[in-house]
C-alpha cells in the first residue's frame, strides 16, 4: 500500500514544481517577443531613406523642380506633392527633417574655383545640380511669384538688357543693323575673311537707310560628306508676300537628312536640280542695292548660302538677354507675336514660316521700341514655359484604362503648407547689407550657433549665411570666371614634340584622336623642332593621351607630351587626384576610341563584354549632330566600373581600340566650359573704382585670397552643422547664383541624406536629438 501511494506521489507534480513550471510559457512569448522586436528594428533600419537619380549626362534642374523636390521631401504624397523623376527620394516617411543652407551669392564658379577647400562638401555630396543664374532665389526657391507675370518697376526696367542696349527712346531701323565688329563677334561671313574667299557677295555696298526694306531670309540644310550643306532657301518681302522657296541639290552624298529638323526626305529631293550657284544669282538679283536681310541666327544661313551680305538685323541679338544668352525664335514668336510655330505635328520646321516670324519681330521692335519690348519681361516669360516644359518632362501622366491622368498641380507652395500640417518651419539668417562695413563673420557664427540650437524643434530649416558685399563686386565675378576658364582651357591642352621635318598633321591627328574628340591642333613653329598644341574637349582625353603617348615613338620621333606649364597649372596633378577619387565620379568611367553607331543599343552591343553596365552618355557634336568616338559609362559600384577598366584593358591587349580611364571632370562642369566656349568673349563687366596708388589686379588678387580662405571658413561651418543634424536628414547646399546685368553665374545644388547607420538606433516616431 505504502508502495502504491509512492508510486502516485512520483506520477503527480508537486506545488513547488508548477511554480517553477508556470512562467515557462511567458519566458518564450517574451524571447519571440524579443525576436520579433529585432527583426522590425532592423527592418526599419533596412528601409533607411536614400537618394537615387538616373540624370547622367544631363544634370541641369529648374528652380521649379528643387521646389517640388522639397515639398514631397516635406510632406510625402500629401498637398499634391509628386515624387520626383529627377532625384528619386526611397523611404521618404523614414526622413527625419529637411535643411536648406542658402549660401548668399555664391556660384558654382565659386564651388569649383575653389574646389580644394570645399573638402567637406565634395567628400559628402555626391549628387549635384546645376541651376540656371536667379536674381532672387528665394522667389525661385519658394515659388513667390512664378506664377504671375509683374510689371517691371522703374528700377527694374532700367536693368533690363534691352533697355541697356538701346535706351527707351524708339530708333530707325539703321541703328539695329549688325555693325561690322558685331558681325565679326558673332561669325558673319566678311569681305576679306580667309574662310569666305569663295562666298559670293550681295555687292550691295549702298549705305541702308531708315527707309531701306526688309527682307526675311530662312534657310535648311542637310548633313552631307562636306559637313552641313543648304537643301532649302526660303525670301520673304517686308509684307510677308513669299518671293522665294526653293529646294537645292548638295554637292555631296548626303549622310543624314536631319527630317526632324529640316522638313527635306529623300524623295523631296530626288527631282531636284538646282544647284547652290542658282539660288545664289537668284537671291542676289531679288535684293535691291540697299537691302536689310533679317533672320534668327542668320549667320548660319549666309554661311550655308555661302554668300555675305554686309546689312543685316539678327533677332537673336536684338532681342538680348542677361550674359550673351539668346532666346529662341519658336519662344519669342509665341512671347511676342502670340504665334505658334515649329509645332510638333509638323516635319520639320517651315523655312517661310521661319523667315516670315523673323521678320515681324524685328518689326514689332521698331514699331514698339525697346521700352515695349522689356515691358514684356520676355526673362520670367522664358522661365514659365521652361517650367511647364521640366514638369511635363519629369511628371509624365500615368495611364489608367488606357485614359491619361490629368497632372496634378500644387494647390500650395511648400511654406504655406508646413503650418497647415502642424510642421514647424525655421528660417534663419539673410542676405547682409551693402555695406563691407556692417558684415564680419560673426554673423556666420551666430547664425550657425542658433542652427545648432533650433535644429530639433522644427522639421523643416532655411538656413542662410550671408556673403561679404566685397565678394560680390562684377570684377572679382568676371576675374574668377575668367581664371576657372583659363585653368580648364590649359588642363585640356596638351603640347606634344619634337618632330622632324617629315612631321605629318593628319597622321598626329589620328593618333591622339583615338583617345577623344580634338578641338583644335596646330603647329608650333617657333621652337627650334617643331611641336605641337592639341586642344581636346574632355579632360579625360588630354590625360590619356599623357599617360599613353608621354614618350611614345611618332614619325621617327620619341616625342615628350605634357601640359602647358602656368600659374593655373602647378597644382595640375593634386586637382586631378582629388576629382579622380571625388564622388561625384564613382563608378563612371571615359572610353575612347568607339566605332560609329547610330543608336545606344549598338553601341551597348559594342560594349557587351561589361558586366553590370547601368548607364551611357555618349555627347553628339551640337552642330551637325554626328556622335562622339567618345562615351562615358556608369556602373552601380565602384568595384564593377574597376572590373569594367580591366576588362577594357585586358581586351586593348589582345589588339583592342578602346581606351579608358576613371573619369574626372563632372558633366555640368564641362557643360558650362562648352556654353562659354560657344558664346565667346563676354562683354568686360565696368571696373569698380579703387584705391590710389594700388593697381586694380593686385586688389583682384588680395580679394581672391582672401576668398579663398572664406570658402575654407563655410565649408568648416557647413561641416560643423551636418554633425549637429539628426540622422535620416535631407541636406540641401545651394549655391544660388547671381543674374545681373554686369554678370550672369549659374548656381549649383548638392544633395545627400546625413546616414544613420552609423549612429544609435531610435525607435519609430521618435526624433533623435540634436548632436552639440
């Protein structure tokens, strides 16, 4: 019996058992717990907000697009805020704050001029934008004002660049005629030019008058063996009565009818048999002595008529704009004469329709005067078809039931919505008065310390530094553009030699054309062995043809290849370092040497060796649209466009063509070099009076140097105040640009999300603080 009761005493839990038994269930639902709670942390820390923007080759925003950028950055898909296509925002629920640091009239000039000292800002930023010259940003910026079209105060329409070309006062037509120097400029054909020894002459040499009439000439042309060859003449008389529309045969094969632009196929021509000397005697019987052709652009037509014509009115140029800018003729038809032409359901454009448009704005403007014109504020007309034309390009409908969707337009601009969303914004700092006198840096720092105070109360900050009015003179702007110019014209400069006397152009032009696009090359003839000065278009160009020919054997010669040795160029090799391993070019790469292709997928087909290929830019020439023997490549990492140089280089081994190297110099640079180089010598900005007994170049000097260590000072600043920002911010540095009338400067944009992964985790809802 005492066995048995044993027996069911050992099958039965005793207290002590199930106490230590209960809580066993619970300590497993707090270990999934637990579990369950690390894998959501790091699934919100997987969903970390980033930027990513497929813009490569083109990377020129408006100032419209950086509004919409910020205001979906604010307020998400909410207040018809829209994704941008430009630079998309992943995860943007997960972003803390927004901050955008206005750095008062400084240009991307200035970014680059001094790019050494902006270690900060070029280590952290890697997307980057240019913005077109504002001449008030925070109306750009915060969209006071786009929409609307205000009429120019007293003030204003004095700055106006017509006003300042031509006065108020309405003039006769002699005064708008190209002058000699004018035409020179601006690459007329002239009597005398080496270039235009066969160009006919007009032989009108009768001096044009008030009275003299107006013809309006438009021309077309085809892409031929010989380069850009006339395929159609359009005249029209001064009542707009068509007295001329003909079709002209090339003298050569024709390799591109460029349809799109010029309206001509090959069955359009196939009839024809006039040849450019007919239409050369017609034009020249139709003109009387005294005749004034008008036309947008007009030198290409003369050119392409291969005549010269001493009288003529430009529209492109009467009608002038800020910096040497022109606006397009398709624009100011629709601006100014509220006509509709080059539309898009047409083939090609209509030279009468062109020549006819011509000719009735440049009588708009005499009948008008140059005061009517500026009222028109043709600058913020430009501007709203820019934006309309960036938001149609960017925001394109979405298809639903095969019906497009209306686009969204915003209902509020950014700051008018924050409070309406209980966000709080803060703006902090502003432009510094005119006086040198009432400006010192403590500004800066007293603007920065209240930054670093007020950063964790508000979700959206402007913060903006002031510059010092001493910077902001036309000279030093003229002086800094001018030495950027100066330093990339002679980084892109390489001087090659000694050769012999059997030294053959055409063969060293083949040669260092196999590592890009040649600008220029000539001969130097006034060293004891000739050399030779080659000008490539791309910095990438000139350094391979260093690296590779740089004692190379041509023409019997072992030649020396190096840079021009200048002031600019001392510090060559450190710059060059510094843009190589600068983020803006990581995982891109130059190749040169490409086969002619017609589309991207054969040349994609030609670079089907590279694994992980992304993107490819490959220029065209903006004249004849021919494609460049040059591209550059993106590729996702780092480590793949190294694996993409070695395959390129393994390949160049076995007998290969291509050449290619880490690129170096950022596209919006050679952009704006490009733009300078097109538009020539700039008008020399009035000189500031200064000082007695001090030349003008040594202030110029003592003002750039110090410059150059305030740049040292505003990154320092910009750094110290990334720090102090919470993790998951959006940083938004704008360098906004100047658009005066002495000086235009583009402005630039640079991006970034400050990385969390880094710092301390925090919970979901809750904002990290500021770190002091």
């Amino acid at each position: 019996m005492a066995a048995a009761i044993e027996a069911i005493k050992s099958k039965r839990p005793c207290e002590d058992d199930k106490i230590v038994e209960e809580p066993s269930e619970p300590k497993k639902k707090r270990k999934l717990a637990e579990e369950d709670a690390y894998q959501n942390q790091h699934k919100v820390m997987e969903k970390k907000p980033r930027l990513s923007t497929e813009a490569f080759g083109d990377c020129e925003i408006g100032y419209d697009q950086l509004h919409e950028f910020l205001k979906y950055a604010a307020l998400g898909k909410g207040q018809n805020a829209v994704q941008p296509r430009w630079c998309r925002i992943h995860h943007q629920r997960h972003l803390t704050s927004t901050v955008v640091v206005v750095l008062h009239e400084l240009s991307q000039i200035h970014f680059y001029r001094f790019y050494m000292q902006f270690k900060h800002l070029r280590k952290t930023f890697r997307h980057r934008f240019s913005l077109p010259p504002v001449s008030s940003f925070t109306e750009a910026l915060l969209g006071a004002g786009i929409n609307g079209n205000p009429l120019l105060g007293r003030e204003e329409l004095k700055k106006d660049p017509v006003i300042q070309k031509y006065g108020e006062e309405k003039r006769g037509l002699s005064s708008y005629i190209l002058t000699q120097e004018q035409m020179r400029r601006y690459n007329y054909p002239l009597e005398g030019s080496s270039d235009c020894s066969h160009f006919v002459s007009t032989c009108h040499n009768v001096p044009p008058s008030d009275d003299s009439p107006l013809f309006g000439l438009d021309c077309e042309m085809c892409l031929t063996d010989k380069g850009s060859e006339l395929t159609r003449v359009s005249v029209v008389d001064a009542s707009g009565q068509c007295i001329m529309d003909e079709l002209v045969k090339p003298s050569s094969p024709i390799r591109n009818y460029l349809t799109r632009y010029s309206g001509i196929t090959e069955k359009l021509l196939l009839s024809v048999t006039t040849k450019l000397v007919d239409v050369q005697a017609r034009v020249k019987s139709l003109l009387p002595p005294d005749a004034v052709l008008v036309g947008h652009s007009l030198n290409f037509d003369l050119r392409a008529l291969e005549m010269i014509h001493p009288h003529v009115i430009d529209t492109s140029v009467l009608f002038a704009r800020k910096g040497g800018k022109r606006f397009r003729l398709k624009f100011l038809a629709k601006a100014v004469l509220r006509k509709e032409i080059q539309r898009t359901d047409q083939e090609g454009h209509d030279p009468t329709e062109d020549a006819t448009c011509a000719l009735q704005l440049a009588q708009f403007f005499l009948d008008q005067g140059p005061r009517k014109v500026a009222e028109l504020n043709l600058e913020v007309q430009w501007l709203e078809q820019s934006q309309a034309r960036d938001a149609k390009r960017h925001s394109l409908p979405k298809l639903k039931n095969g019906i497009p969707k209306q686009p969204r337009t915003p209902v509020q601009w950014l700051l008018d919505a924050l409070p309406s969303l209980s966000q709080k914004e803060l703006l902090l700092g502003g432009q510094s008065d005119t006086s040198p006198d009432s400006f010192s840096s403590h500004q800066c720092k007293q603007i920065l310390q209240q930054a670093l105070e007020e950063i964790p109360k508000s979700s959206f900050r402007i913060i903006q530094f002031p510059s010092d009015p001493r910077y902001l003179t036309p000279c030093l702007a003229a002086s800094l553009r001018a030495k950027l110019r100066t330093k990339l014209t002679d980084m892109l400069t390489v001087y090659a030699g000694p050769f012999g006397k059997g030294l053959s152009l055409r063969a060293l032009k083949r040669t260092f054309g196999n590592y890009g696009h040649i600008r220029s090359i000539r001969v130097i003839a006034e060293t004891l062995e000739p050399h030779v000065c080659i000008q490539y278009e791309v910095l990438e160009a000139a350094q391979l043809a260093i690296e590779n020919l740089n004692g190379a054997e041509v023409a019997g010669s072992c030649m020396k290849v190096q840079r021009p040795i200048t002031e600019m160029t001392l510090d060559c090799e450190t710059l060059l370092k510094q843009l190589e391993m600068d983020v803006d070019n990581e995982g891109v790469i130059y190749v040169a040497g490409l086969e002619e292709t017609h589309s991207e997928a054969d040349l994609r087909d030609q670079l089907g060796f590279l694994k992980d290929l992304k993107s490819v830019f490959r220029p065209r020439d903006p004249r004849s649209g021919r494609q460049r023997n040059y591209c550059f490549l993106k590729f996702p990492t780092a480590e793949s466009s190294s694996m993409a140089l070695q395959a390129i280089k393994e390949q160049a081994s076995r007998g290969g063509k291509l050449h290619s190297r880490s690129a170096l110099m950022p596209p919006h640079l050679h952009r704006w070099l490009h733009q300078e180089n097109r538009n020539g010598e700039r008008p020399t900005p009035p000189q500031l009076p200064h000082k007695v007994g001090r030349p003008l170049k040594e202030q110029l000097f003592a003002l750039e140097q110090d410059l150059k260590i305030a740049m040292k000072a505003c990154d320092h600043w910009i750094k110290k105040l990334y720090r102090g920002l919470p993790s998951r911010t959006l940083c938004v540095i704008l360098f906004p640009g100047t658009d005066r009338v002495s000086v235009s400067l583009p402005g630039f944009c640079l991006l970034t999300i400050k990385d969390s992964s880094s710092l301390p985790f925090n919970l979901p809802g809750r904002i990290p603080t500021a770190v002091s």
